[in-house]
C-alpha cells in the first residue's frame, strides 16, 4: 500500500463508500491523507465515575458488567443497554438501533467509552466505545511499530475514544468512525511519507517532519502536536504556490516587452478631452502603468476598482501612450456583451483622437462601426492597421497575429497567461518578447489574498469613487413587507425603470426551500406582475443563449429580469434602478455587493432589496451590514472573517488555489512561506524533490 493506492484496497470500503468517498474527492490513498480535519474534540483526559457530575463530554475507562438489546415497541427501533463500571462507581449506557455492539461487547469486557455523560440520569447515550487495547486488530497492516508509547493514562493507541479526536467535513453517508476507522488503516503510509522540505527550513523554524505532522494531524498525541502539525502543513501549502509563483516569476524575467516612452502632451491632451476630471487614484493608477511601460521588463499588474469606480478610463490613458508610440492594444472581456460595452465605450472616449478601434467576438467583427469580414480584419492586424482590439476569447484563436502588440488588457479574471501572451504577437519575432500586460478586477481582494495568490504582483488600486454619485440605498426586507416592495417596484416600473431579481439556485426540487429561479420567474410572471414582461436567466442556458436575454432586457424587451448568480460580472444597464436579491443570506457579502453594483449605474437613484426568510440574528446582523457599508474592500474583508476564502471567493473561477488547511488569515506563515521561496529561487536552491512537487501545483492565471 502506498500513495498512490486507492482508497477501495482499504478494509471495508465498498462500492458505496468509495463512491461516497469520491463526492469528497478522495479516491487514493494520498487523497485521504492529505484531507485535513478541521476541528478537534479533546477526549484524552480519562475520568473516573465518581468524579462526573455535570453533562458534558467525557472519557471513561470502564468494565462491562452486562449487556442486552432489547427490541422498542416502535417499529423496527431496537434498544443496547448496559451496565458500565470502574473502581468508583456504575452507570448506564445506551445505544440505539445498533443491536451488533451486543454482539461485539462481553461482560468483562475493558472499554474506553466518550462521549456525553448525562449528570442528571447518570447514564451515557450513544457513546463511542473502543476495546483497551484491541483496537490494532482492525488494522489490516501489521503497525506494531506504530504503537504509540502508553500514555500518561497508561492506555496505547486508540483510535475512537480516550484521545484527541479529529472531526472532519464529511458527506452523506460517510460517519467521523469510519474516516477515523480509514485513516487508521493509513498510518504506515503516512509515517513512510518522503519530506521534501529542505532540512534547513524545517529546522531554522523548528517544524515537524512531515510524517509526525501528518499523523498528528489525523492522531494528535497531544493538542501541542496537532498544533504543530498544523503550522507545518499550512506552511507546506502556502510554500508551495509561493514557490510555484516564484519561479514563473523568475522564469517570466528572461522575457522582454518593449520600452514605451510617455507622451506627456498628447496623454494631457486627451486627459483634458474627457467629459469629467479624473480622481486623484485614477490618476496615480494610471501614473503606475504609464511607468511600467517605460520599462523593457514586461508589465504584470493588476488594476483593482470597486465597480463604477472608473477602471475603464484608466484604461484608456494608459492605452494612448501604447498606441502613439506606434504599438497596438488588445482588451479583453469575459463576454460578448462586455465586450461590445467597452468598444462602445472607448468609441465614446476616443472621439477626439481618430483611432482605429476593432470589436472581435464570436460572431461579430466590425470596425469604428462598420461590419467587417473576419479574413479583411484578420489582415489588418497582421498589417498592424488597428489601434485597439477589443474582443472575447475570439481574440486568442490560433490565426489571430497581431503586429506590434504593446499591451494587453484584461477585464475580470480572465485566464490569461504568459503563453496567450505569446501566442498573440508576430510568429516570426524575437521568442523572448512578450507584451506587457494589465488584469483588471471590481472583485475586492485583500492584501493577504493578493500575496498568496500572486506573490507581490504589482497592484494598482482604485480607492475613490468619482464624485456625485448617488449611493445606492439598500434594505433588508422582511417578508411582511414583501408586497410592499412589490408596489415600490411597480412604480419604479411605471417610471420606466427595470429590476434585477436575483435567486439562489436553479431546481425546483431544491431541498433547502430556497427559492429557484424558474419558479420565482413563473409567481412573478403568473400572479404578481402578469401584465411585465419578465425574462429568466441562469447557469444551465447556453453562453449564447445568456448573451441574448442580457441584450434583451439592456434593450428593454424586458421590465424584470430574474436570474441566478450568473448576471454578476460587469454587465451596464443604466436603466436599472432595483437590484432584488432572494435568499440574500445564501450569498457572501462581496458577492451582494457585485450584485448591487449592478444597479446605479445611471442618472437615477437606485435600491437593493434583501430578502431571506432566515431570521437568525446572525443572519440579519450580518445583512444589515450591506445597509450602511458601501465599501467592496471592507465587506470582503468581513466576509474572510466570517466564512473564508473559498466560499467568498468562489475558488474554481476566480483561480484562486483550493487551500486545504492554510487561511488567509494565516499573514504569518504566508509572509513567511514568501521569503523562504523566493529565497529558495534567488540562490538555485531548488531541489528535484522541490521541482517534482511543483509540478502539481496550481498558480494564478497572471503567470500560467
Ligand atoms: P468600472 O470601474 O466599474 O469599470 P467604468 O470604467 O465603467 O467603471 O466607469 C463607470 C462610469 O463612471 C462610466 O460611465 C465613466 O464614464 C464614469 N467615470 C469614470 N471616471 C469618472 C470621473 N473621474 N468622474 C466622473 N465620472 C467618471
Ligand atoms: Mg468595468
């Protein structure tokens, strides 16, 4: 048995339990190893009989002095009862519907039992038991060596009872007693587990070796150790994307971009051309890219705004600089839609200065506005006769060469990495010559997520918004004043307003109760409005399919659009002045908070209404907070706090690592797994073992 062995050789996993098993995405040997308890019930301490009192949790080391199933007159319920003592006294303990324990327990049987000692009936109910001693028979393996050294309480390695117990995020079906039971079958595999760590880190910061980590971590021998094992395996997570993210970086460090000079006159000149003035962090966001042009050393920066907060501008300065010194500029947007918002856009803001500005999407390619066949508009850019390109994922295809690519521009989170990069300039040209490039996001990202994520990348923030906007006036509703807001809503309609209404999840068959969107579309579109045209959106429909009800309602074809999360992402409809958010406890507050920047974005004032039908105080303070917070950055930061990354950050899309065991909140470990990688990089200190490890892990799209 080794790492790589799957999970189904193990004693007692069958069909069913591997393919529970595999909803947890564990399927070998490693899987399990590596799947970390998230909390800990200290069962260690072995009390006696006389000296329980109270209800609370405890462990008893008992000898059975009888045992019997009894069968309860309901229907198929079944009753184990027995009579437990030690040197001070007797209790009772019970268990239900588990008539094989009578089987497997005797009189004159030595227990260890935990659980929850009931002070009032003085008895135990359903607690988890282990032989003294016999436990190591289950284990298919001979683990003789394993054997801990008895304990304080004179008692070896138990897996269940008398002990620290690891409690585990588990799914239907699967019960802590068997992960524990599973594990235990893993433990030779775990102390044979090679620490590629250099020693010198392990013993500078006084780590466990990666073995004692691992089986401290699943058997802590005391909660010093699982402490231990939790600072070493957090840092080897956080170390290893550090690592991986340095050496991309280092890597990325033989290629050139080029040297774009700043043009102070023609960028003030344009700068003054604008409707507005520019904010002081506009300004200063701009000066950072116009700066990083300068330099041969390709651009790497990551351009963070709340929404509305005026990223596109910025943009657009920077763009100037690119395209007069003779280069090219591509931008690039998740869909259809936002790319042709931001071509009208920039239409818009390049008025003034007679630029050739291109849309390349799936299916549409124009240029200033006239339609334009893909073989004419693939010449042009391979003839260098565009300033801007603007487009979809169209624009990375295999036969797009762009002549005289300067920088590249992204819009939220797009996966775009250093061989798209590559892929875009002129095949014939030098191979170590990249553009330089630019991400841009609305979705507030903290500096610890940043610095997990990207190392230092070089960041840019927004932190103002341009001056009058009306802020956005948000209410938790409760249901009694639902319809109540229904009438607000069909007077905002009356005025010629649309609403968003935004539901959690898509199936009707949804056990949660929380309410699906095709049924909220149908009440709203049958009973509540059936005179509004109501339009459905969600996740299931074809991204054509999306792009064709957005365009729809952005052209009024619909008064209401009710939709699941999927209408997050940057998309204007300044006509829009009601965001309407169903199950709103289901969501992170950075998450409401995109949703609600998707109302105000034009001339007129605008709400946000949140629903949930949990009442919770928890729940109602932390929806409450929307109410007075408009500030993306500190909701994001409250909800780390409160719920973690990966729920806020929604891991998958955002490319963000799956972190199994480190938090954000670890600042330490992470500033430290930092130094010590790049350390590791600046010295050619990394070792094949190192150079294996990396292979499988996953990094940022900034330098994939
Ligand atoms: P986002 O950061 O969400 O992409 P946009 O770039 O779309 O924001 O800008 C939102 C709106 O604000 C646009 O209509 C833009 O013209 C306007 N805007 C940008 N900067 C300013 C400013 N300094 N003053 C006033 N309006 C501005
Ligand atoms: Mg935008």
């Amino acid at each position: 048995m080794d790492l790589n062995t799957q999970i189904a050789a193990l004693n007692k996993v069958g069909k069913t339990t591997a393919i529970r098993l595999k909803k947890l995405g564990l399927n070998t040997i490693s899987d399990l190893i590596f799947y970390f308890p998230f909390r800990y019930e200290d069962y260690s301490e072995i009390r006696l009989i006389k000296d329980l009192f109270a209800t609370e949790n405890v462990t008893i080391k008992v000898k059975v002095q009888m045992i019997a199933n009894r069968r309860l007159r309901q229907r198929r319920k079944s009753l184990t009862e027995a009579l437990v003592g030690d040197e001070t006294g007797e209790l009772k303990v019970i268990w239900f519907n588990q008539p094989f324990i009578a089987k497997n327990i005797k009189v004159g049987d030595e227990l260890f039992l935990s659980g929850k000692y009931d002070g009032e009936k003085v008895q135990m109910v359903g607690p988890e038991y282990e032989k003294c001693d016999t436990n190591l028979k289950m284990d298919t393996n001979d683990t003789s060596r394993l054997r801990s050294k008895p304990t304080a309480n004179g008692h070896t390695n138990t897996i269940h009872t008398a002990r620290i117990l690891p409690v585990y995020h588990l799914t239907e079906g699967v019960t802590q007693k068997q992960m524990r039971f599973l594990l235990s079958q893993c433990k030779r595999v775990m102390e044979s587990v090679e620490d590629y760590l250099p020693e010198e880190i392990k013993s500078k910061n006084k780590f466990l070796e990666l073995n004692k980590a691992l089986l401290n971590i699943h058997f802590p021998e005391s909660s010093d150790l699982a402490g231990q094992a939790e600072k070493r395996l957090k840092f080897d997570e956080l170390f290893l994307i550090q690592l991986a993210i340095a050496k991309m970086k280092s890597d990325l460090k033989s290629n050139k971009s080029f040297k774009l000079a700043f043009l102070e006159k023609q960028t003030k000149e344009f700068v003054d051309s604008l409707p507005f003035t520019l904010t002081d962090a506009q300004k200063k966001c701009a000066w950072d890219i116009i700066q990083d042009l300068e330099k041969e050393k390709p651009m790497n920066r990551m351009l963070e705004g709340d929404v509305g907060s005026g990223k596109t501008v910025v943009v657009a300065v920077a763009m100037i600089n690119v395209i007069l010194n003779g280069y090219k500029a591509v931008l690039m947007a998740p869909t259809e839609i936002l790319a042709t918002q931001h071509y009208q856009g920039l239409q818009k803001l390049y008025s003034k200065q007679k630029l050739d500005i291109c849309l390349m999407t799936g299916s549409k390619r124009e240029v200033n506005g006239e339609k334009i066949s893909k073989k004419d508009l693939l010449g042009k850019l391979e003839k260098g006769e565009l300033d801007v390109i603007i487009g979809t994922h169209a624009v990375i295809q295999d036969n797009v060469e762009i002549k005289d690519l300067g920088l590249v521009v992204v819009d939220e989170q797009h996966r775009f990495g250093v061989k798209q990069r590559k892929a875009l300039i002129e095949k014939d040209k030098e191979k170590n010559l990249i553009p330089h490039f630019l991400s841009m996001t609305a979705t507030p990202i903290p500096r610890s997520l940043v610095l997990t994520l990207y190392g230092d990348l070089d960041l840019s923030i927004i932190n103002q918004m341009p001056p009058g906007r009306k802020s956005i006036i948000t209410k938790v509703v409760y249901e009694q004043q639902r319809l109540k807001a229904y009438d607000f809503i069909r007077s905002q309609i009356k005025e010629g307003r649309q609403i968003f209404v935004i539901c959690p999840l898509i199936d009707p068959s949804d056990k949660l109760g929380v309410k699906s969107v095709k049924q909220e579309h149908e009440r709203l579109d049958k009973q509540t409005f059936p005179d509004l045209n109501i339009g459905l959106m969600h996740g299931r429909l074809k991204g054509k399919e999306k792009e064709e009800v957005m365009t729809d309602f952005y052209n009024k074809k619909y008064d209401i659009l009710v939709s699941t999360s999927v209408i997050e992402v940057g998309i204007d409809v300044p006509n829009a002045t009601i965001m309407m958010i169903e199950g709103a406890d289901r969501f992170g507050l950075a998450q409401l908070h995109q949703f609600r920047g998707r109302v105000g974005r034009g001339e007129f004032q605008s709400y946000c209404f949140l629903f949930s039908d949990n009442n919770s105080l928890q729940t109602r303070k932390r929806l409450k907070f929307m109410e007075s917070c408009t500030d993306g950055f500190q909701l994001a930061e409250k909800d780390l706090e409160l719920r973690g990354a990966g729920e806020v950050y929604g891991t998958r899309q955002s490319g963000l690592p799956d972190l199994k065991i480190a938090k954000l909140t670890d600042v330490e470990i992470i500033q430290l797994a930092q130094i010590e990688s790049q350390r590791l990089i600046e010295n050619g200190l990394v070792t094949p073992e190192l150079e294996e490890k990396l292979r499988g892990t996953r990094v940022s799209f900034h330098y994939e």
